[in-house]
C-alpha cells in the first residue's frame, strides 16, 4: 500500500443503537506523521447508516503543496467513533 493508492472507500454497516462512524484517517509518511506534523492528513469518514465514502480517483484530492493525494499514502488508521469530532478532507 505504500505510496501505491489511488482510490479510497469506507464502508459502514447501519448498527442499531450505535451512533459511531467509520473514519479513515491517511498519513504522508509511514509512521502516521509523528515525526513530521507539518505533513498533510486526509480524513475519509463514512456515517452509521449504511452508506459508504468513496473517493474513486485521489488524483482530483488536493494535498500540501499544489500536489495530489494520489501515491502519497504511507500509513493509515481507522477510527470508529463520532464523525463530528473529525475534521474533513485534507488537513
């Protein structure tokens, strides 16, 4: 998976009585940016409904630097928890 993806999709399944989300959270490098902060992050979140985020080409997904998301993930983490306390898109 280093620096080799291209498209993303997250995918919940609807839990009755659980308010969480999935979130996918995507760093530059492989050690999930603890060593460099100023390196960018893309947060991928899907609600509990069902439903899925899906980015089908991370070439149109603006990173730091004028460049794309495109080949630039290293190291990911996925979260189950409320969305709302996530920001969106690259940070």
């Amino acid at each position: 998976m280093n620096d080799k993806t291209s498209s993303l999709r997250v995918h919940t399944v609807h839990n009755h009585g659980v308010n969480k989300d999935a979130i996918l959270i995507c760093f530059e490098n492989s050690n999930f940016n603890e060593s460099n902060t100023s390196k960018a992050v893309l947060y991928c979140k899907a609600p509990n409904n069902g439903t899925e985020y899906t980015i089908p080409s991370l070439k149109k997904i603006p990173a730091h630097g004028g460049d794309s998301w495109n080949d630039r993930i290293s190291s990911i983490k996925l979260i189950i928890a409320d969305a709302d306390d996530y920001p969106d898109g690259t940070v």
